[in-house]
C-alpha cells in the first residue's frame, strides 16, 4: 500500500474512467456455488447467500463513464457547505461512509449540474463491468486473492484508507478501490436475476436499504471483494459498515 496514494484526488473535479460497451459475464453459474462456499467457509457465509448471483449471464451493457476513485470526504465537504448539510468526518482524502441512498442520489445530481453531465450512481451490471472487464475474473485484479491489494478485514486496519492507496488492485479499466475501503451504493434495487433459483428471495425485507451494494467495506471478509458478489445495507448505521459510493455518467 502507498501510503497518501489518494491525496492528489481534486475536489472541483472528477478523474473518470470511460468504459467501453461491451459483454459482461455476470453473476456465477449455479452449479459452481457449492465451490464457492467451500472456497470462503471460513468467512462463514452460507451457500444460499451466493445464490443470489445465479444464474450466470454473457449480456451486453453500454458504453459509460465511472469515477477512478469513490467520493471522499473532501469531495462530500464541497458538496456539504454549498447545500446547507453537516460537514462530514474523517480524513480528507478517505472516501466518505456512512452516506444514505438518497443522499449520494442528491450528490451526483448536484455534481452533475456543476459539471454538465448527466451523473448518476452506477447501475448494478456497470459497477460489475468496471470491476470485472471482459472476462470471468472473480476480483478486480484476477482470479486469485492476495492480502494487500484491498483494504478488507484481513489487511488488520480497521478503518477507511486513502482513495487509490491499492494500484496494484485495480480493475482491468484502472478503477481503483472497487473492492474494500467503502461498500458502494449502486442505483439498482435488489430483485433476483431472471432464472434465478426459486430459493432466492424475491425481496429482502431485513435490509435497511434495499438497494444494492458492490465491492465491501474495511470491516468485511474477502467473499465480498468479488465482483459477482451482490450485498446490501443491512444495517441502519451506514458509518460503521462503511457504505460510500462513487458517480457514473452516461458515455461522451
């Protein structure tokens, strides 16, 4: 990890990262989930929970534009004093946490208007092909995990990290941090992928938001840094589980 990797993010713009149109192969095939529980039953995440991702899908998503980084906390302060809202804690060029829905929603129309785009929280299948690229691969870097190419539970720091701190974790585009430091909201609303299993739940009820977030904060397990892996705010304090997020745009 480099250290202060994340400080030359500038608040008064955003370095964006275009994606091109393209397949994602998304999800995990359903007769592979019995391997990815044993993979990770140290994480102590049941099998049913990984069902969630199934069936896999080869679909198409169109060419758009995400931030290289999440939002941090100085970025959110900009944000903060023009309208009127609480200025936000921790280091400035940490991502900010503990942000609702609704209220990263209002952060990218607001960031959109000042720059003249169209910005929006990313859907679900854009944020996976940022992460995952052309191929298959179950992280951002590749198919193996490695300790110290994210900031998760196993990195032992207990905390939120600079924004870009783990280069050598990027994604096959260059975005970085799309997995650990901060959960990230998507706009897509959880539902079941077509096909899906009849045990997968047509609603989560227990969620605090039932939007869907990608990639896993400091506080979680390597199974969350997958890129087929899809989780939720499941809890009220979005502080403590680490939930940020970070814009996308429609493709220029």
């Amino acid at each position: 990890m480099r250290a202060g990797a994340g400080a030359g993010v500038r608040v008064d713009q955003v370095e964006w990262i275009d994606v091109p149109a393209g397949p994602l192969r998304r999800g995990t095939p359903v007769d592979e989930i019995p391997a990815v529980a044993r993979r990770y039953e140290d994480t102590g995440v049941p099998a049913a929970w990984y069902l969630k991702e199934t069936p896999a899908a080869q679909i198409h998503v169109q060419a758009f534009r995400i931030a290289r980084t999440p939002v941090t906390v100085d970025q959110w302060a900009r944000f903060a004093a023009a309208t009127g809202r609480p200025a936000p804690q921790g280091s400035p060029d940490h991502p900010v946490i503990g942000i609702a829905w609704e209220e990263a929603t209002a952060y990218c129309r607001w960031l959109g208007e000042r720059l003249g785009l169209d910005v929006r929280l990313p859907t679900e299948d854009e944020w996976e092909r940022a992460a995952r690229g052309d191929d298959g691969r179950e992280f951002p870097w590749g198919d193996e995990y490695r300790t110290g190419l994210a900031n998760l539970v196993d990195l032992g720091v207990g905390t939120t990290t600079p924004v870009g701190s783990f280069p050598e974790g990027a994604s096959p585009f260059g975005v970085l941090d799309m997995a650990g430091n901060a959960d990230e909201w998507t706009s897509t609303r959880y539902a079941p992928y077509p096909g899906a299993p009849a045990e997968v739940p047509e609603t989560e009820d227990w969620a605090f938001d039932r939007h869907i977030t990608r990639g896993g904060a400091f506080r979680h397990d390597r199974d969350l840094a997958r890129c087929a892996r899809r989780h939720g705010a499941y809890e009220a304090d979005l502080s403590a589980i680490g939930v940020g997020f970070r814009p996308a745009a429609t493709a220029r």
